[in-house]
C-alpha cells in the first residue's frame, strides 16, 4: 500500500496533538509544542511511502 508523505506527516502531527491535549498536562503541552514548531515542515526525500503491514 502506498501512502501519500504529506497525508501520512499529517495525519500522524494530528494524532499526537490528540494525545498531547488529552494527557492535559501545561508541561508536555508546552514541550510538544516547542518540539513541533522546531521540526516544521518534512522531509523524506519522497512523495510517498510503502506501507507493509505484514
């Protein structure tokens, strides 16, 4: 299955950001944050990836 790298880097800042805000915690709200601004947009070198469930 092939996955697009911008819908997948998406979809995956989002669960996180879920995760963050549920755990509702200032302190790892803030970190995660400071973490996700620093990383910004990224790179694979792809388009797309090869997911392989098996």
């Amino acid at each position: 299955m092939t996955v697009d790298l911008d819908d997948f880097l998406e979809a995956d800042r989002a669960f996180h950001t879920v995760l963050v805000k549920v755990a509702a915690n200032p302190i790892l709200d803030s970190v995660y944050g400071s973490l996700r601004d620093r990383q910004g947009p990224q790179s694979a070198g792809g388009d797309a990836i090869e997911m392989n469930p098996g």
